[in-house]
C-alpha cells in the first residue's frame, strides 16, 4: 500500500475516475461502470467523512491503485476477459459500495451513537479492508505494488488517455451535430443492442460466383420497385434463396430506391420472440420490453423507404403451435408502406396473412447445366482437358442444385475430380443407379465432403462440426476456445477450407441444412457438449450474481441465447447424465431471458414434462416460484397447493435461504391480487426464514415487503422503521440498487407521515446512486419518478404531478414498465378529472381504457379500484353525486384492510359535506376517516378529517367550533406544504371573518386561498374567490395608489371604496381620460369577454377591437360600459383577465 493521500492529491483520484467513467461508455467489459461511478461518488463522500479520516484516506490510495489497473484493462485490445477476472471486477464493485456505505455513516454519526455503533463499524471495516486486498489478490497486485515512479507514469499516461478521450467525444459530437442522421443514446440504459446494433448493420455482400438466376433476379428487382412490395422466394433448401436475395439487395435500382436496406438471419429463431430480436437488431433497436411494439413504434416515425430481408424464415414460421403469431408479427410488418418485405423460405407455401405482390416468383429450381457449370468450374478450377468428361458426371449427381454443385465443386478443388468420382462410384453405385431426389443431394455431398482427404487428416475437424451443428448463433473464438478438442485451428480451418463453414460477423457457422444433416448423422458426444454448456452457465451465474450493469456480458448471453437454448435441449433430449445440472441450466437461461426479454424461456415448457425425472428437491421448488412468476393465473386453491408444495420441496432440501425466496415470491402473488394480509403473513415468513439462514439478500428482501405491506395498510410508522431495517442490511451487501428500493420505501412511508421534505431528500439521494450505479433511464429511474410524482399529488400541486407523469408515460410503453405506465396514464386521468378537462363520461372511459387493460393483464387488481375511483370523481364533478357515492362506498368496502390509500381517499369524498347533502352519511364517514387517520399517524389524513368535520359544524351553525378545526388543519397543512387543503381552510376562514365584519382579515385569507389555489393549479377554483372585501370604513391608503384611482373626488386619503371596486356606472364620469387606459394595465385581452363588450357597446361597433380598451374616453358609451364592468369586478374576478391584488 501506498502512503497517505497527500502522496495522491484527489484531484488525480477524481482525474482516474472520470476517464475510466469515459472509457465504461465504450468498453464492453462488464462491471466497469459501475466501478467508475461509484468511485466517483465516494471522492464526493469523503470530503464529508468526520471519524475514521485515516482509514477512509488509506482505501481512497488503493481505489486510486485499482482505478489504474481497471483502465489497463479497458485499454487492452481484447474485450473478452475470463470469466474468473468478470468475477473480480464484480466483487470489486461490491466492495466499492461497502465502502461508500461506510463512509457515508461516519459523515452523520454523532458520539453517542458512534459508542453503540463502535463493533459494527469495527466489522464494517474489516469487510471493506478484506474486500480491497481480494481485489488486489486477484489482479495479481499483491506483493508487487507500483512505485511511485510507475504511478506517476501511469497517471501521465492516463492523462493523455483522458484528453484523447475528450477529443473524441469531441469530434464524436460535432460529427453528430453536422449529421442528417440522429440516433438516440443509450449510454444510461442497460441496452444489449449494441454489438447487435453493429453487426446487424453492416449488409451481406452480393456473392460472388452467381450463375443461372438472371430471371429471377430481374422479376424480384421489378418487384421491389414497385409501392410497397411484398416478395417471397420460396425453393428447397439449398437451392440459393438467399444467394438471390442478397444479390436484388445489391441491384444498382434498388440501392437508388432503399438507401436502408435490411438482412435479417431467421435461421435461429426459433419464436416470435426471437424473431422481434433479430429483426430489432438489424433495425439498431434496442433489445428490451415487448420488441414487436417497440419495431412498430420505430417504422412508424420513418419517413423513407427501406427494405427487409427475412432470410430462412421457415425456421419461426414451420411450427404450427406458434405459427399465428408468427403470421401476425409478419402481417404487422407488412401494414407499414415505406417497408419492402422480402422473406425467404423453404418449401412451396406462402404465410397466407399477407398480401402478396403479383406476379409470384416461381418456387426456385435447380440451376441449368451451363450455370452449373460455371459455378463448378468457378469454385473447382476444374478446367483442363483431362478434367472435362469428369464434370459433367459429377455434375449429374448434384441435381444442379446449388448447395450440392458448390460442396461437390470444394471436395473436387482439394481432390480433384477423378479421385472424388472413384470413391462416389465405390461407396455409392445403387444411388447413381437409381438416381437421385432432391433431399438426397445435399446429403450424399455432403458424406463426399466429409469423407475427403482433407476431412479425414483432421478428425477433430468432424468433431468441431458436429458441435457446430447444435450452434444456431455460431461460435465467436473466445467461446471456441472451450471445446476439448485437439488442435482447434487446424480444424476451423479444414472446416473453412472444405467450405463447411464460413465465418459471418466473426462467428464460424455452419449452413442450417447442413447442420441438421450433421445431427443426424453425426451427433455430437457429451463429452465435447458438456464444456460449453459449463462456460455459459458460468457467464449467466456471474450475470445473475451481482446485478448491476454488465456491459457486454449481457450482449455476450444474449448473442449465444440460440447456442444455450440449443444445447440445453439437446441434452434434455438425448438424456443426458448431469440431467439435473441441464435443468439447473435451463432455470438460470430461463430468469435471464425473463429479465432481459420479458419473456420466459421457451425450455421451461420442457421442464414442465420433464421436473419428475430429476429427483432433487430444491429444482421441484423452483418450479413451484416460476409457476407464481409465470403469467398464466393461478386460483387462490392451487396458489395453496402450491405454497404447500414448495414449502416442502425446500425444506426437504434444508436450504432456508431459498425457502425465504419462495415466501417472496408468494408475496409477490398476493400484492399483486391485492391480498395484503396474506402479503404480509409470507413476508413475516420470509424474513424469519432469513434470519435463520442468516442471509442479509433474504432479510433485505422481506423487510423491504414487510414495509410495503404495512404502508398499503397505513402503518406507516412500522413502514418507516422497516424500510430502515432494510437499508442497513442493502448497505451490508453492497448494492446499491438494493438500497435505492429501501430508500424509496422509507420515503414512501415519510410521505404518509406527512413529512414531504424527508421523502425528497430520500428520493434526491435515491436518484444519487442510480446515476452512480449506472441506471439512469432504466426501470429503476421510473420507479423514482413515480414516487416524485405520487409526492405531488399528496401535497395537490397538480400540475408538477401531471408533468411527472407524462414523463413517465414517454419513457415507458405497454412492453417497457407497463405497470408504471398504465398507473402513469391513471395519474393523468385523474388530474385531468380534476382539471374538469373531460367534457363527458365517454371520455373519461377512454382515459381509462389503457390502464384497465395493463392492470388486468398484469394480474395487479389493486389498480382496478383506483380507475373507478377516478370515474366517480368525474360523477361527482357532473353533479352524479349519487352515482359517485356508490362508487366511492364499494371502492372503500374493498380497500379496508388492503389499501389505505385507496380508502383513505374514498372517505374523504364520503364524509365531504360539501359535495354530499346528506349531514347523517358525511357526519358518520368523516368520523371515521378522523378515526382512520388516528390509527394510521397520518398527519395528511388527520388534517383533511378536521376540515371535513368543520364543515359539518359550520352546517350546523358552530362557527366557533368549525373556526377552531379550520384553524388547527390550516396549520397542518401550511407545515405539511398541501396547497389545496391550505385553500380551503382559508377560504372557509375567510368567509367565517366576513360574517364577523372582520374584512381585512378576510379579504388577506381570500387573497392567500386563491394563491393556494392558484399552486395547486386550480385556476378556475381561484378565480371564483373574491377579490376584496373591506368596507368604507376601512383604511385604503395601503391598497388604491393614486396613479390607478386618478379621479378628483376619490383618493387614497380619504375613506372611499378603491380598486376595481370604482369602475361603477355612478363613478364612470369622474375618471380623468379614458376609463379604459386606467384599466389595461390590469387586464389581459380575452376574445369571449371581449364579445361581451362589444354587444354591451354596439353602436361603436365599427371602430376596431383593441380600441374599445385603449380609445379615446368620448367614443364609449359610458353607461352601458359602465353598469358592465361593474357586474364583472363588482365582487368576483372575470374569467381570463389578469387582476393585480391591490
């Protein structure tokens, strides 16, 4: 270890933290981000550090070490790190939030809590201090540190690393500045589209040797020019589809008319899904939510032409269970103009849901002898004298089908056509016979190619082809690398050589024919399966491991998802020996395609057939929590069976850990069907189970739903504490996204408290680590605008939640965050409904529509309520107070016990006097929401309960009594920062000092209501509030200036009315120069009063509009204008003028 930090100034720290934050935007290593981020927020945090100075100085110097090891590591040209250093780098992360925790805790610990707190800070420590020296370990630092000398000459060269960097971020940005073509960053985002993104782009080439399809090649070009075309080549397999389709990409015309053209691979895709995600990454889509929606959203705001290529789309289209989807994914591409679709498929059928364009192009056949002689002899060189018989023979047993004539034509290039011909002869006399069918080409040159010379001298060369044959993706060579097989290059290459591979985006692939021929006649051994399918495994567990952003290890899984898939369902098939570590497998492929692609695997299908071959315990407990996961519904008899089931199956399997998981699971379930007791009832488990099992993942888990549980049901002081509970234990693991959650629920639960402040401080230092952490516009950022928003509308500033939540809704679809962005566009409704911005009941039931539909799909019934709720609102706005009762009476029937919330706001509809005239219901409704807030310590609560209680006196005459609650919920509500609720305490406080001829005093509550009002964004609510109320025989020096008033008889030295108050049909002659001109500085034109001034002055009806404000005082008829601007600002304000106070 180095010396103190004055050997490092922070400045130099901060230097190596900011350039490897530069370097993780375009490193693909995995973890580095976060490294970067949270180094940077720990130099924030220990400025602020008041105990341990030289502890937390000694570990800046060796997070200043590790940050130069980290940006060696981004510099290497390499980008494919061993999973043991992914490792590192990941528990280095961990320790990183550790220490920021640490630190964090020295900043706000007084001395008596530092005394009871001295052995867990002691621990803490040590945790940090063991978690560095681990980091060190496993970089290979121990024991042989830098010098000062090489750090200072690393830091030189991390310098001038950070100043190229800069440049090019530089250039990079005046590039896309001056660009016609803009693209969206996803730099904040846990995108895995990006190296999709790259190599989906670049187009195939045209092939080079293409004879024989001149014909054809014209009638799709003819197509393609046509308004949108819709083609399909069809033929069997091999006979050069795609050869064809490449080459009409290429087509000069076409180029001129599709500056985008699209090649998109269906061979390994094997669903809908994976479809979308191929079709997603050749478009540079980024790879999250429902990609269908997100393809559709994407082809919608184009405004030029493109065409795309579905190659081999038979693979997703042949199986007849997932076929209508398929169809209909293929229909919606089809509904859009500017898209020329091309899709190429073996066999003679087109999907029948699209139109296709006229004429057809004839189902393909096998070349003409003279095109396939030119493609043999291209590919062969076999053109000599001696040669020439041979040929033609050769020829004839290919069929000329394409496939067949170019493997028979790269045997002959290597052996030459007589030897190849010889041993055809010897192995294959019946079939030259019998001649031929098309099938049989492929595989009979492809027994010849396997069976050559070349082949032969290389046995792991048929080994390598055999495991490429389970590969759809191919093999990148940081994965090939994992095959047991001798002598690796030297078989890639024989396979390049005999052309049974090829090398596309550098992976080596093997042609979907030939691969399915292989399995069958070659199928590859466990022994050589085994190793990949323990290498994948391994980058899924690292994924799974630390959750956080991973740079390309996702992009690494989700490039070999088709490679995983295939191999974990060919061991499943063949039964292999480790069947429960395939099943394991199939779990751990199963929750990263969940998290990554919203979608469950398609192997868990298979699991359901197959869980009864596997005896362990553990799996079958699994399968019981992916049963809760999964979208099918589960009644609440089976969800009992269930429990009981898995329940058993894990403590069978003595791990209390993954019992308390299950227990989360299930609560999960019953939040989501609004079943908060029993929520609760499995949280209470979980966390017992936890503690048990001693395992700080588990206890933050159940802690963090235990508060969730209790703030639905208004223990919002249990709520607090639990939600703490949970933090420490989030700081103890290390993770910050895991503190965000509890963090975001103890703020939650300060909002229901009433404490407005504290729940934005927490949300301010919530949206903190997320940056720091890398989650900036990911589901977690929403989740934190969601909470900002529901603080807006606690405190009624209406308008802010509003913004909030329209934010949302643009960052969040049906697919991305659904339950976010249909509560998103309920949030909307109800402001709107409040707002009086639905003029009838159809409306509002538009507003509502999409957010039934994404509760109902999503099985999350407490948000059902909600929209009724929103509905009654609008009842009860139209004057249906009726019809708003009932609902307002069921909702809050079925919110007791589930959704305080929910009933809270219920009752305080119910027991509003003011909207209800029925004092017996509202006396007892908002005696029982006072009760209800007493039980739940809401302040919130408590305060409008004395507001609706005041009322109810203030109908029965108490206007002391009614004055006094009036008073205590104003101070409430001032404290608390409730806009809408300081109005109306104001404005009944007002009207109760009117009647007690104190005007002053109401007139300053008026005033002070409609600003309150005004905040709460209730314009119409505001303007209804009188302007001022004094008498004559009040003072009016301090309101009327001289410069409004002007008239000889009325000053503001004397006791006469003021303000707007003078413009009245007695006084309108006494004004010097035009009455008007005294009013424009007070008013803002507005088109409908205006209407009304012009029929109240017809005969002047001639001169033009502005001149009825700013005319001369002689051409307005005085009385008329007068006796109408006194019925205008007599007592109350006109709608859409601008009045000063005063």
């Amino acid at each position: 270890m180095l010396g103190s930090s004055r050997h490092i100034p922070r400045a130099a720290v901060g230097a190596a933290a900011a350039t490897l934050k530069q370097l993780s935007e375009i490193s693909p290593i995995p973890y580095i981000k976060v490294v970067a981020g949270v180094s940077l927020l720990i130099l924030d945090t220990v400025q602020s550090v008041k105990t341990n100075k030289e502890e937390c100085t000694a570990m800046i110097v060796q997070i200043d070490q590790l940050l130069h090891i980290m940006i060696d590591l981004c510099s290497e040209p390499s980008v494919s790190l061993p999973s043991i250093v992914l490792d590192a780098i990941g528990k280095f992360a961990e320790t990183l939030q550790k220490i920021e925790v640490f630190m964090r805790m020295q900043n706000g610990m007084g001395r008596f809590k530092r005394f009871f707190r001295h052995q867990e800070n002691i621990a803490q420590l040590e945790d940090c201090k063991t978690g560095l020296k681990a980091a060190f370990d496993a970089f290979s630092m121990k024991g042989s540190l830098a010098t000062a000398g090489d750090l200072a000459e690393m830091r030189l060269a991390m310098d001038h690393r950070h100043h190229e960097l800069l440049e090019m971020i530089s250039d990079s940005y005046s590039f896309n500045q001056g660009s016609s073509v803009s693209s969206a960053s996803s730099r904040d985002t846990l995108s895995i589209n990006d190296s999709f993104s790259s190599l989906s782009l670049m187009l195939p080439s045209a092939p080079q040797i293409f004879h024989g399809r001149d014909s054809e090649l014209a009638a799709v070009v003819n197509l393609l020019l046509q308004d949108a075309p819709r083609v399909a080549i069809l033929g069997t397999g091999g006979i050069g589809k795609t050869c064809l389709a490449k080459s009409a990409l290429h087509h000069p015309d076409v180029v001129a008319k599709y500056p985008d053209r699209y090649f998109v691979s269906c061979e390994s895709a094997g669903t809908v899904e994976d479809l979308a995600v191929a079709v997603a990454a050749a478009l540079g889509l980024e790879l999250s939510g429902k990609l269908s929606k997100v393809i559709v959203k994407h082809l919608s705001a184009r405004s030029s032409c493109l065409v795309l290529v579905l190659d081999n789309f038979e693979t997703p289209w042949e199986p007849l269970a997932s076929r209508s989807k398929v169809d209909e994914f293929l229909s919606v591409l089809a509904d859009f103009d500017l898209v020329a679709l091309v899709v190429t498929m073996r066999g003679q059928e087109r999907p029948l849901k699209i139109r296709w364009t006229r004429p057809f192009i004839p189902t393909l056949k096998p070349l003409s002898f003279d095109a396939a002689h030119k493609t043999f002899l291209d590919i062969s060189d076999a053109d000599s004298d001696e040669d020439a018989p041979h040929v033609a023979e050769l020829l004839a047993l290919t069929g000329n089908l394409p496939l067949a004539v170019t493997l028979m034509a790269t045997v002959v290039s290597f052996d030459g056509c007589q030897s190849v011909l010889s041993r055809w002869k010897t192995e294959n006399v019946s079939l030259l016979s019998d001649g031929f069918r098309k099938e049989t080409n492929i595989e009979t040159s492809l027994r010849i190619s396997l069976s050559s010379p070349r082949m032969t001298s290389s046995p792991g060369a048929l080994q390598l082809l055999s495991v490429l044959s389970l590969l759809p993706d191919g093999m990148l060579d940081v994965d090939l690398i994992k095959c047991p097989i001798p002598d690796l290059p030297r078989c890639k290459s024989t396979l390049l050589r005999t052309a049974l591979a090829y090398i596309d985006t550098e992976r080596l692939k093997v042609l979907a024919p030939v691969r399915e021929l292989i399995r069958k006649l070659h199928p590859p051994p466990h022994i050589l399966v085994r190793p990949l399918r323990w290498h994948w495994n391994r980058l899924i567990k690292l994924w799974r491991m630390y959750e956080m952003p991973s740079g390309n290890l996702v992009q690494r899984l989700a490039g070999n998802a088709g490679n995983i898939t295939g191999i974990l369902k060919y061991e499943l098939d063949v039964g292999a020996p480790e069947l429960k570590e395939v099943v394991y497998g199939i779990f751990d492929l199963n929750a990263f395609s969940s998290r990554t692609y919203s979608s469950p695997s398609l192997l868990m299908d298979d699991i359901a057939t197959n869980i009864d071959r596997v005896d362990d315990n553990k799996l079958h407990g699994y399968y019981i929590c992916h049963r809760f996961n999964e979208a099918k519904p589960i009644t609440p008899a089976e969800a009992l069976d269930l429990i009981a089931q898995g329940s058993q199956f894990f403590q069978l399997a003595g791990d209390l850990a993954e019992e308390s998981r299950l227990q989360h699971t299930i609560v999960n379930y019953y939040i989501r069907v609004a079943d908060i007791n029993n929520a609760s009832m499995h949280a209470d488990i979980a966390l017992s189970l936890a503690d048990q099992a001693d395992d700080n993942v588990r206890r933050h888990h159940a802690l963090c739903a235990l508060a969730m549980c209790s703030r639905i049901k208004g223990q919002f002081r249990e709520s607090l504490e639990l939600a703490q509970r949970a933090q420490w234990f989030a700081g103890r693991i290390g993770n910050f996204q895991r503190e965000t959650e509890a963090l975001e629920e103890e703020a939650a639960a300060w909002m229901g408290l009433g404490n407005f402040s504290q729940a934005v401080k927490l949300c301010g230092q919530s949206r903190q680590l997320l940056i720091a952490y890398g989650l900036e516009g990911t589901s977690y950022e929403i989740r934190a605008l969601d909470l900002e928003a529901d603080q807006y509308l606690c405190k009624t500033a209406y308008q802010e939640a509003r913004r909030a939540y329209e934010h949302i809704v643009r960052n969040s679809s049906l697919e991305k965050c659904a339950l976010f962005h249909g509560n998103s566009l309920l949030g909307i409704a109800s402001v709107n409904v409040i707002f009086r911005a639905f003029e009838s009941e159809a409306e509002v039931a538009a507003a509502l529509k999409v957010p039934r539909q994404i509760f109902t799909a999503h099985g999350y019934l407490r948000g059902l309520p909600v929209c009724d709720r929103v509905l009654a609102d609008f009842y009860l706005t139209s004057g249906r107070t009726q019809d708003a009762a009932e609902i307002y009476e069921k909702c809050a029937r079925s919110s007791r016990g589930e959704s305080a919330e929910s009933l809270s706001a219920c009752m305080l509809k119910l027991g509003d006097i003011t909207l209800r005239n029925d004092l017996k219901s509202t006396t007892r409704w908002a005696t029982a929401y006072l009760a209800h807030g007493k039980t739940t310590l809401s302040p919130s609560v408590m305060s409008w309960a004395f507001r609706l209680l005041g009322d109810i006196f203030r109908n029965d005459g108490d206007d002391e009594t009614s004055g006094a609650l009036f008073q205590v919920a104003l101070e409430e509500f001032t404290r608390m920062g409730i806009y809408l609720g300081r109005a109306q305490c104001l404005l009944r406080l007002a009207e109760l000092a009117e009647n007690r001829g104190e005007r002053t005093v109401a007139t300053e509550h008026f005033s002070d209501a409609r600003r309150m009002f005004l905040k709460s964004g209730m314009i119409m609510e505001a303007e209804q509030v009188p302007v001022d109320m004094r008498t004559n025989d009040e003072p009016t020096s301090k309101w009327v200036p001289d410069t409004v008033i002007g008239a000889n008889d009325t000053c503001s030295q004397c006791a006469a009315p003021s303000g707007l108050k003078l413009f009245t049909s007695v006084n309108w002659g006494r004004f010097l120069g035009s009455p008007a001109s005294c009013l424009k500085s007070k008013l803002k034109f507005n088109s409908s009063i205006f209407q009304a001034l012009v029929q109240a002055t017809a005969h002047i009806a001639s001169l033009p509009n502005q001149s009825l404000f700013l005319g001369s005082h002689n051409a307005v008829n005085q009385a008329a204008l007068g006796a109408w601007i006194a019925e205008i600002f007599d007592v109350r304000r006109a709608p859409g003028f601008e009045v000063a106070d005063g």
